[in-house]
C-alpha cells in the first residue's frame, strides 16, 4: 500500500457488530436454513428461486439500503454485506438477486432520483412487489462501459429509447430498470441514467444467457425498440449517468465481496467438514499436512477479506466515498471465493468433482465474481488509480 494512502485514506477500525446486527445475523440465518434448501435443485434446473425471493422480502431483506421515509429499514451497506455473506453461503443465486435489488437498484433510487420517482417506485421495490435490474452492459461495452451505445433521442417530453442490453440479472424477473442510454455525443458526458417500466411498449426480454454457473439466477438481454420514457423518468440532470454508474458500483461491489466471502465460507466448511472426518481407528487425524495449510490459509484470508470488504461498507455508510476500498474488497474476495471453491473440489477428490457434492457448484458460481461488476483486471486498474491520484 502506497505511503499515501496509508497516511490519506479514512482509517476504520470496528471489529465488533452492534447487538441488532448480530440478532439480524440470526434471522437471515435462519432465513437461508428455511428457505434455500433448494438451492441445488434452482441450479440444476435453472429455475428462478421465486419462493426464496418472496419470503425475503416478507422479512424485510429487500430494503435493507432504503430509508424508513421511503419505507425501507435504512440498515445499510454494512447490513446488507452481513446478509449477503449468510444467504451466499447457501445459494448465491438468490444472493445475487437480492444484492442487484438493493445494492444496485434500491441505493441508486434513494441517492440519485427525485422524490417524485422515489414515491413513485419505492413502494413497489421495497415490498419486493417489484424486482430491479440495473442495465449497463451491452455487446460492445462491459468494461469500457462508457462504450455503450443505447441510445435515448429527447423528442418533446419524452425520450425515445432503442438498443440493447445484455448479461442483465434478473433480466426476465424485473419490473423495473435501471438504463444507461447515450444522450449526447460526449463519450463519457453523453450518458444518462432512465428508470424504465417493464410494462412501457417496446420493452422486451431477449435471449437467456445459458451459464457456467449462478444458474438460479436469470440473466437476459433487454431489448429497447422505440421505448418512450417519459423525461420525468430520467435520473438527474442529461450527462450524469455515468457518474451515477460508477458510484452505484461502489456499493455493488460490497454485494459481489460478500458474495464471495459466503461461497468461500462455504468451501471452507466442506474442508474442515472432510479433513474433521479423517481419523485413523484410534480416532487420531490423519488429514495431511499441506491439506491443513491450505485450510488454514483459506480460514485465515476469510476473516481478513471480510475485514477489507466491512471497512468499504461502514465508510460508505458514513458518505465516505470508497471506490478504492470497494475494489479491494471485491478483488481480494473475490479470489479467495475461486482459490477456496478449487481447493474443495481438489481436497474432496471424486466427491468434489460429482455433481452430487456442493464444490462443483461452488467452483461454478466462484467464478463468475471475478467477472461480473467489474472483472478482477479492472479493479486492479481502479485500486492503483485511486492509490496513485494526487
Ligand atoms: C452472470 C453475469 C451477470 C451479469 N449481470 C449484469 C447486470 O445485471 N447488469 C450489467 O449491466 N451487466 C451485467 N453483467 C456484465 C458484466 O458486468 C460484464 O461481463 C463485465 O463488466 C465484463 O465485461 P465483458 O464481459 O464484456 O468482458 P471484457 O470487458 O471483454 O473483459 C474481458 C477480460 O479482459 C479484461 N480487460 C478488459 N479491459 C481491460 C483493460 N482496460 N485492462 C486490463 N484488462 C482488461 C477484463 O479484466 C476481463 O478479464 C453480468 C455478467 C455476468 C457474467
């Protein structure tokens, strides 16, 4: 870490949760014990985990990043990341769902809309009655986001939208997107962000993407043919889209590290699980040597990623910004999520490769936390820009 930001950046030091979040702890525990036993089942089948996503919102897991004005439980990010890490421990599917609804759409709708959008679509997003999606990507445009050419043509009071979004999460699901559109020519200053209601005409769902893992949750392409979004649905001023866009994925990454510490926690405990069982017949371990290292070095980098992934949140809870922290919370868990998933599937043997075990989904769904909302490459590029600036 560069002297300047050791000297510079928003020191954190917090190791304790408050009595409420660790009684929320509990019931989302709980809540993934009763609810996402099926998680195995949604994977093979790719079927959408819809009870799982309607008894979340029932107890209140769809709000989480909402204000209690707007009906929300105002509990935050580090909330939110608390709850990511239990339900990602079971089925990160659902996790992914519930991390796009809050992380990416709810916070987006409480920091950048108006309060008329907010009244207007709060209501529906908090109770879950609606699900949210957030459409960046495009064919051209994933990385380079500011690539993207859907384009939003001001025509009297309304924008006539036409392009196409793909690799949406919840893309089939979702009532309501979020849609960054080209409003000028300006590569970076030409983007706006528009909420879009499923139901306006020219709103399609396009392919289902068929995927090496998350299978659970549906990922589509959103096609846009002469939408009609009413100016007053517009975020902001014209040309801050891309502004809201990033900073919206500062907390989105929160969601993708929590998301990973779960999958590794989870690859974690099917080791102890298997190296516990090792035993000669006097009942000595006899699990080998660089089969406990590799346990311990996992066990050990998940309470510190955990530590990077909290400290982001409590600043961004505080308004603090956090796009470097963020990043190297996404990054490290991230990678920890794969090296653990690998390292299950490896110690477990034949059990880790058969379908019948949970490593091989884990490897699966590991994998693509280091793709999604920003692959591993790319938040090395932002942690070294935010350590580099002047
Ligand atoms: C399951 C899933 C769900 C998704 N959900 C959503 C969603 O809800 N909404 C949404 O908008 N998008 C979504 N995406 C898209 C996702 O954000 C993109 O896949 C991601 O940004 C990477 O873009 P890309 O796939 O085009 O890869 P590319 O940008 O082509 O990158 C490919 C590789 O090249 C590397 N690379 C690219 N540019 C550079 C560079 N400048 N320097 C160094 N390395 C570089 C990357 O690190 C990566 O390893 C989803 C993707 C997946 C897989």
């Amino acid at each position: 870490m560069s002297a300047t930001h050791a000297n510079n950046a928003p020191q954190v030091v917090d190791y304790e949760l408050s009595t409420e979040l660790l009684a929320f702890r509990s019931q989302v525990r709980d809540y993934a014990n009763t609810y996402l036993g099926k998680a195995a089942e949604w994977d093979a089948e790719t079927a959408f985990p819809r009870s799982a996503i309607d008894a979340a919102a029932k107890l209140g897991l769809l709000r989480t990043t909402v204000s209690k004005a707007h009906g929300g439980s105002e509990m935050g990010n580090l909330a939110s990341c608390v709850m990511l890490e239990e339900i990602n421990a079971v089925c990160p599917s659902t996790g992914v769902t519930i991390s796009v609804h809050n992380s990416l759409v709810n916070s987006l709708v409480g920091k950048w809309c108006s309060e008329d959008q907010r009244s207007r679509y709060f209501p529906k997003l908090v109770t879950g009655e609606w699900l949210g999606a957030y459409c960046l990507s495009e064919a051209f445009s994933g990385s380079d986001a500011a690539a993207l050419r859907c384009d939003a043509k001001l025509q009297g009071d309304h924008y006539v939208m036409n392009g196409a979004k793909l690799w949406i999460t919840t893309g089939s699901e979702a009532k309501l997107f979020i849609v960054f559109a080209r409003t000028g020519p300006d590569r970076v200053k030409g983007i706006s962000a528009f909420v879009v209601e499923k139901d306006y005409a020219g709103v399609g769902v396009g392919k289902k993407e068929r995927k090496l893992g998350l299978r659970g949750s549906p990922t589509t392409e959103i096609v846009l043919e002469n939408v009609k979004v009413p100016v007053k649905n517009r975020i902001g001023d014209e040309g801050i889209g891309f502004t809201i866009a990033l900073d919206t994925l500062d907390g989105g990454r929160l969601g993708i590290a929590s998301q990973s510490l779960g999958i590794a926690r989870a690859c974690i405990k099917l080791i102890e699980q298997h190296l516990a069982g090792q035993v000669d017949a006097k009942g000595r371990p006899t699990a080998s040597q660089p089969d406990q290292w590799t346990f311990a070095d996992l066990a050990s980098d998940l309470d510190a990623y955990r530590m990077l992934t909290w400290r982001a949140a409590i600043l961004r809870d505080r308004g603090i910004r956090c796009t470097t922290e963020a990043a190297m919370a996404k990054l490290s868990a991230s990678r920890l999520a794969n090296r653990a998933a690998r390292a299950a599937v490896a110690i477990l043997g034949q059990q880790g490769a058969s379908g019948a075990s949970t490593a091989e989904r884990w490897l699966r769904d590991a994998r693509i936390t280091e793709i999604y909302e920003g692959a591993t490459d790319i938040q090395r590029l932002v942690i070294a820009r935010g350590l580099l600036a002047p």
